[in-house]
C-alpha cells in the first residue's frame, strides 16, 4: 500500500483487461485518469473505481488512434499532479481475411494498434525520463513473437510495438524509470467473444490484471501473462520453418 | 457470411457450454455478454423475433436461467457498482455485481448483505428476480424486502426506475419475477450492520423430526440465522435427524473477507457411478458423525457458515454428465410436521436421495413478490442425481405430498414442476406484467 496515491493514466480504460487492473489499482487508493471514447462508459467504469477505493477517478474522451498524444498526456499529466504509471490498453484484433483483402482496413489496424500506440508511449517517455521515474506498461501480444497466416497483421502491429516498448526501456534504465510489454495470450474478453472453444490455455482478464501490476513494480521489459506463454512462445519462435509450416496456427 | 458491408455483428453467439447449475439440460445457447449498459437496448434488434432473457452466474438448477428457444444476455459484464454510502449502507450496482465481489467491497466497512442464499457467486439481478432467502428469514424476510429501488429495462415502456412506492405492481412482479419482466439492469439494496465478519455458531446434533421442531420454534426467538442439515438416508425411528446450526453474528470489529482464491475445483465430470445409495450413506453417516463430535458453539467466519459449498469451486460437477435436480418446497406452517414426515420417510425408503438436503423454517414476514417463493411454514431443499424416469417418478409423487398440504415448489431450484404444480405454487401468476420480448424455457413450460 503506498501512502501517497499513484497516479494512473490508463487508455483503453473500458477493455477489459484495462477494468481489471483497473480495479486492483483502486483497491490500493490510486488516482486514475481513464481514457476511452464513450464519456457515458468512462462514468460508469469511474464511479465503480471509486467505490472500490480510488481516491480521484476521471474519464476522458477520446480516440486515442487519432488524438494527439503529446499534448493530450500532458493535459492529463497536469490533472494528476505527475505521472507514475502509463497504462496503454487499447487495440482492435480485425479480421485476417478482411484486412488482407482490403488495403484501408490494415491501414486503420495500424494506425489504431502501432503507430498512435507508438506516439503515446515516446509521450510518456519523455515524461519519466524528465522526472526520472515512472513505469510505461503496454499490452502486447503473443501474435507479435511471430507471424502466421492467422494473425499476422494484428500480429505485425503488436511486434513493431513490441521494438518500440523494448527501445523506451533500454533509454530509460539508466535514469530508473521503466517500460514493460506485456504479452497475453488467450483472454477471455469481449474483443475474443466470437471464440467459442475455450481450452486450458484460456485466462481471464483478472489473472492477466495481476500480471500488469506486478510488471508496475518490478521486472520486464517483456513479461508473458499468464506466465506459462514465456516456455510456449520460446518453443514456437524458435520452432524450425519446415514444422511451423505445418502448423495451423 | 459477414461481408464488409454488413451493419456490426451479431452481438450473438452461439454457445454449448452454457447450462444451468443441475447440468442436465445441455444444448446449443444463443449469448450475447454486454460490457457497458447502452449495449443492452440494441439487442432486441440483433435478436430479430426471438425473445431474450437476462441471465446471471446461472445458479439456478433448472431451466429458468435458460432460453434455447430464443437467445440470453450474459449479464457478468455489467458489473460495477455504481454508489455505496458507507455511513447509510444503501449500496447500488449493475445487475451483474455478484455477491461475492459485493462482500470484498462492504464487508470491511462494517456491512453486510440482509440475507443471503447458500453461494456467494450469485448476481445482484438474479437474487432480486429470485427473491432469494437465506438462513435470517424468520427474522429479515426474502431479500425483496430490502431492495430500495432498481432500473428496469422494457421492450414497451423503455428504461425505468422502479421503487415499491413508484409502480408497486412491476415492483412486485419483479421481486421474484424470474428475470421476465424486463432486463434488470441495476439493483438499490439496503444492507445491514455487522460488528465483524465472524458468527458464534452453536451445532446441535438432533435424532428426529420432532427434536427438530423443537430446536426451530426455540432458535427462531434467539437466534439470527438457523438451519438444519439432515441425513436423508435415515428412515423409521430416525427420520429427519440431522444436525441443527443456529448462530448469531460476533461484534468484535474483525472485518476479515473471504478468498475466493483458495478454491477447490472439481476440473471433470465424475463418473456416473459415483454417487450411489452406499456412497452417499457412507457420507451422511460421517457427517452425522464428525459434526455431533463437534457439537457446541464455535467461532466461523462468514464464508464457512453461510456459503460452506463455494469451497469447492464447480462441486455440481460431482453429478456427472446427467447431473441433478434439486428439489426445493415449502410446506405451510399448519401441515409442515405431518408432510415433511412423510415425504422424509418416501426419500428414504426410495434410497435416491443424495447428500444435500436441508430444512429450515420460514419466519412470517411477507414476501413482496408475485411469484416469491418464501411463505410461513417449512422449506426442504435435497439435490438427486438425475436418472431420468426413476428420479421424475420419485419427484412426481412428493409433488403430490406438496399438493396435498397446499405447499409449493421453487422454481429457482425446479427443472421440471408441472404447469398445475405451478400455478397451484404461484395462484396470482396471471398478475405477472411479463415483458412481451422475454421468456425463458420454465417460462415456456409452466405458463404458456
């Protein structure tokens, strides 16, 4: 429990993976700017945090694949006083078929996955470097460890973002802040509905919220949630072309 | 089947795995599981003509929590709390809040839910459109009682607020109501002050039904919450002995929660074969056994004493593939000791019964629902594993005892009550102001 407030900016806030840590970050009295498109949804995930503890919880509105990030963070910095914790929990999964079929649809894919993503976390970086601490959590994907003919694309975005989380960290070790991608594997959100056959591999998006706040205070730069992807993704990023090519994956 | 010109998609999918608590209806459901409240209005749409039902964390053992003629909404993803005032105890959330999730957050402010059924992973929605009771009835009534307000989702009239003073009619119809008269999309609940998170818990172990009436009539008056245990495997002399629970909540300000972490699970359905008449003797008769050595007053959190089965995570599951019915009554007051005697005697001697049956007495408060279940009298609730013509016929002829003394049936608990069982359980249940775009497979069964 720390006995000042973190604050917390979290974009993406009405995903679900985004209200389950949310949740675990106003259990311990944070202070959360949360960021979506839908002011009305903002309210509602607001009004729950500060029931469950939060000392100050603000939406804000807006599409985070088109806003301007520098200058909209540092609205939101100004509001918490600081920043301890950047939250980027935003992301569209697409369809594969449809977006190798239709050029403008990948490029919205990775307007909306990287390349906006790209802009918000050089934005938080360059405020922990100025301050000199702080902790940039970005939610991955074990797609981007490598492409197959399922989800390349949306793999392709969560890789490039990857490199990108991966280069903020190694700039801001020296100075003590931090940056962390975290990859989940199969999440049982909305964004995966559609997905009826659940097996074991499945988590809900309560363990991989615990994943997130641990990766807030220690560890990185790439944390797999839940834990067993690490030995699963080593075996399929390093598994020979002439079996991966056999796979259906 | 989706081409990119095509409005969003269905909202609806469809699912096999999703079943009530008994797991002996199975088919394919059409779900929807919204993640914020104004998704709700645009599904009547997607679901084209068919009707819809709002579902919970189906607890429900029969098919009231099912819809395979039409299509559900999940509701576990409306579940935020939307104001709690910790100095009044008024708590308001999303229908989806379950109690387990509403205990962490009130618990350690000194509060309490002012009843509560037997699990913990049940929704607000569902224990309102339940009228759920638990071991406090005859001194705090069904939870209706307590429900200050909620909002109403209506295929007809739109959005709502219903309190008992704005529109008593839809109030009472929906207190109970089985989720069928509108999408209960948040619920207003009083809760009640608790000096700590522990009870003195008095176990007494009782030889038959009559020791059992005495123990009731004498706890109601001093004790808050009671409940009895019986071993449904004894017959003759010892019909009905079991083992009596009564206790009282303990102020000494220790606001320890629960943990819904430590979980057992069953990960797989058992055999078949597992539960029989030897097994299940075998339990009872160790049950009987290490609870009379336990006899006396002890001090037990919450969890333990009110919800002993969450323990283990998916315990339905012990049933196997054809899973179970529950068979849930309540006898009035004036016939309850000859006809729970009698119907103890038939499910002893049938030797179906299996290790979960209980009786409780029900205390006079009213129950504000049209098709509330909680009435004067006695309720006994016992599980059997279904095996089809056998435990239908042995439920058919305990249907007759319940007729006979002017009882009536649980449709929470209830997969397959006549529709004269029924309508001689809920005689107002014409009075029901259904919303004409919700059903649900008891629905069909019973009413129409």
């Amino acid at each position: 429990m720390n006995i000042e407030s973190e604050r917390i900016v979290i974009l993406g806030a009405g995903s679900a993976i985004a209200r389950a840590t949310a949740r675990l970050w106003a259990a311990r009295g944070a202070r959360l700017v949360l960021v979506g498109r839908d002011q009305d949804r903002l309210n509602a995930v607001a009004a729950d945090l500060v029931a469950r503890g939060a000392a100050q919880a603000d939406g804000v509105a807006l599409d985070c694949a088109s806003a301007d990030a520098a200058a909209e963070l540092a609205k939101m910095v100004e509001m918490l006083g600081g920043l301890d914790i950047l939250l980027l929990a935003y992301g569209v999964l697409g369809d594969q078929t449809e977006l190798e079929r239709d050029p403008s649809a990948a490029a919205t894919l990775i307007q909306t996955n990287f390349t906006s993503a790209a802009a918000w976390c050089l934005a938080a970086a360059a405020i922990f470097e100025k301050q000199r601490a702080g902790a940039l959590l970005v939610i991955g994907s074990v797609a981007g460890d490598r492409g197959r003919r399922s989800n390349f694309i949306y793999g392709a975005t969560k890789g490039g973002l990857a490199r990108v989380v991966e280069g903020i960290a190694h700039r801001l070790a020296p100075l003590g802040a931090r940056a962390v991608l975290i990859k989940p594997g199969f999440v049982d959100t909305p964004m995966t509905a559609s997905i009826t056959k659940k097996g074991l591999l499945w988590a809900t998006p309560e363990q991989v919220a615990e994943v997130i706040e641990a990766a807030a205070e220690r560890g990185g730069p790439v944390v797999y949630a839940p834990k067993f992807w690490l030995p699963i993704m080593l075996i399929i990023r390093h598994m020979p072309t002439f079996v991966f090519n056999k796979l259906n994956l | 089947m989706t081409t990119k010109a095509a409005s969003a998609p269905s909202p609806f999918i469809e699912r096999s795995d999703v079943v009530s608590w008994g797991r002996v209806s199975r088919g394919v459901q059409r779900v929807a599981r919204p993640g914020f409240r104004d998704e709700l209005s645009g599904l009547p749409s997607h679901a084209g003509d068919e009707s819809l039902l709002a579902i919970g964390l189906r607890r429900s053992y029969g098919d009231s929590c099912l819809n395979r003629a039409g299509a559900v909404v999940d509701m576990s993803g409306l579940d935020r709390f939307i104001a709690f005032d910790a100095a009044t105890g008024v708590l308001r959330a999303e229908a989806g809040a379950s109690l387990s999730e509403i205990l962490r957050l009130v618990v350690p402010k000194g509060w309490f839910p002012p009843t509560t059924p037997g699990t913990r992973f049940v929704t607000l929605g569902g224990v309102v459109a339940n009228d759920v009771h638990g071991k406090n009835h005859h001194g705090a009534g069904s939870i209706g009682r307590h429900v200050r307000a909620f909002g109403l989702l209506r295929s007809d009239r739109g959005a709502l607020t219903v309190t008992p003073e704005s529109d008593p009619a839809l109030f009472a119809s929906t207190i109970g109501g089985l989720g069928l008269t509108g999408v209960i999309e948040w619920v207003e609940l009083q809760l009640v002050k608790i000096g700590g998170a522990h009870l003195d818990v008095e176990i007494v172990p009782y030889d038959n039904l009559d020791a059992f009436w005495s123990l009731a009539d004498e706890s109601a008056r001093s004790f808050e919450h009671t409940v009895a245990w019986i071993d449904c495997t004894a017959g003759g002399a010892g019909t009905g002995r079991g083992i009596f629970s009564r206790a009282n909540w303990i102020d000494d300000g220790a606001y320890d929660l629960h943990d819904d972490k430590s979980w057992k699970r069953i990960p797989l359905e058992a055999p078949g074969f597992a539960l029989n008449r030897f097994t299940v003797g075998a339990f009872n008769k160790l049950y009987h056994r290490v609870n009379s050595a336990k006899a006396g007053t002890n001090r037990q959190h919450y969890a333990p004493f009110f919800y002993p089965l969450d323990a283990v995570h998916d315990w339905n599951r012990l049933y196997g593939r054809r899973g179970m019915l529950q068979y849930q009554c309540v006898i009035p007051r004036e016939n309850q000791r000859d006809a729970i005697a009698e119907m103890l005697r038939v499910i002893a001697a049938s030797g179906q019964a299996s290790f979960l049956a209980v009786l409780k007495t029900f205390g006079d408060l009213p129950s504000p629902g049209v098709l509330s279940f909680p009435r004067p009298g006695a309720t006994l609730a016992l599980d059997f594993p279904f095996r089809g013509e056998t435990t239908l016929n042995l439920l058919a002829r305990l249907d007759a005892m319940v007729r006979e003394a002017n009882g009536a049936l649980y449709p929470a608990k209830d997969g397959r009550m006549s529709r004269e069982m029924f309508r001689r359980s809920f005689p107002r249940w014409e009075q029901l102001l259904k919303d004409p775009a919700l059903n649900s497979d008891f629905w069909t069964r019973v009413a129409q």
